[in-house]
C-alpha cells in the first residue's frame, strides 16, 4: 500500500481529474488541500474497504467513481460528502445498505 501523496505531484493545484483506478489501493489518504479544482476523482476497481476521508474538502468534486471495490458502508459520506457531488458510482460493491440521508 502506498503512500499517494509521494506518488502524486506536488504541486497539483490546477488538476481537475484525477484517474487512480486499478491500483490495488487500499487506504487513499489524499491531501486533498493540494486539489483545490479537482471536479471527477476515480478510484474504481481497487481494494478499497471504506469511503476516503475528508471528501467534503474538495469543494468542486461532482463526480466520485467507487465502483468495483470492497466497499459495505456509505455511512461515512452522511457527514463527509462533497458539497457539489452529484454523480456517485458504486456498482460492484458488497454495499449490506443504503443510508436515509
């Protein structure tokens, strides 16, 4: 398991898609204050276990692909969800409910 903030550039202020999908990830922690623009984040087909955290950081995300993960509970996104999501992709998860938001 990596460390993506080593893998990522520094400097990544202008970046508005970011494709990180089919990297065998299991925990991304992004710095997301370095993603200030960033609007489509994919992060399909990994091993993710649980929804990243602090995504309502990223003020300008409208589209969010987690799909074909390993991912059981979207309650973390009830708090943690960005402000102007719109598109939300799950397909593929072994997700045990859907939340009442």
């Amino acid at each position: 398991d990596s460390d993506l903030n080593t893998l990522l550039p520094r400097d990544a202020r202008r970046v508005t898609s970011l494709n990180l999908s089919s990297n065998l990830l299991c925990r991304p922690e992004l710095s997301v204050w370095r993603y200030p623009f960033l609007a489509s984040l994919r992060l399909c087909s990994n091993q993710l276990q649980e929804i990243p955290t602090n995504l309502h950081l990223l003020s300008n995300l409208t589209h969010l692909d987690l799909s074909k993960n390993l991912i059981t509970d979207l309650n973390p996104l009830r708090n943690d969800h960005p402000p102007r999501l719109t598109n939300l992709l799950l397909r593929g998860n072994p997700l045990t409910a859907l939340p009442l938001w």
